[in-house]
C-alpha cells in the first residue's frame, strides 16, 4: 500500500489537530476575566495560534531545513502555551474551566511535532 501524498500543510494531521487546539483554546479564555483581554487572555491565543501558523509557514518552505527550522518554532510555542494554560489554571482556579480537552490535544500536536522534528533532521 502506497502512503498518502501529502500536497498541502492543510492534509497535516499535526496541523488539524492544532487547528482543534486554537478552536477549543479560544473556548477556555472566553471565560477568562475581561480584565485579562489583554493580558493572558491574549498570550494563550497568539501562542496557540502560532502553532498551526508556524507548521503551514514551514511546509510551505523550499527546504527541509526551513521547514524544520518552523517545526521547532511551532514546538516552542506548544511549550509556551504549556506554560500559559498551567499558569490560568493556577491563576483562575475558581472558573469552573475544564481544560482537559486542551490538554490532550496540546499534548498529542507536541508528540507529533516533536517526531516531525526528527524526520526532518538533515
């Protein structure tokens, strides 16, 4: 059997799953305090959206070399937005926010681009 071709970052399972990621991180801040719109609020959203951004950014490079160089850019904000969510979930422990949806698919897009990193080393 022949693998899949794979013509667009879109056909990226690692994509779709931090496109799912944004979506379900976009839910959780919305019950974040207005006064945080600015603040974490904005942070959570631009490191999850950086995600996806950065993996079509990089699939869309010439070279293996960029594309890797955007995939160790997309892990690094996975590792930022880790860091985001732990500090709400500190910070907002009387919101009755579940984060575990988040979670999981932040956990699975790090997995998949840390071995997406590897496969692309030189």
């Amino acid at each position: 059997m022949e693998g899949i071709r794979i013509s667009s970052y879109k056909d990226l399972i690692v994509w779709q799953k931090a496109m799912d990621l944004v979506v379900e991180i976009y839910k959780i801040t919305e019950d974040f305090p207005k006064s945080e719109l600015y603040g974490l609020t904005s942070q959570i959203r631009r490191a999850a959206i950086s995600i996806p951004s950065n993996i079509a950014e990089g699939k869309t490079r010439n070279t293996k070399k960029d594309y890797r160089h955007f995939v160790i850019i997309a892990f690094a904000s996975g590792a930022e937005l880790e860091t985001q969510i732990e500090l709400a979930k500190r910070i907002y422990k009387n919101l009755d926010t579940n984060y575990l949806k988040a979670d999981s698919l932040l956990i699975e897009v790090m997995k998949m681009l840390n071995a997406l990193k590897y496969k692309l080393n030189p």
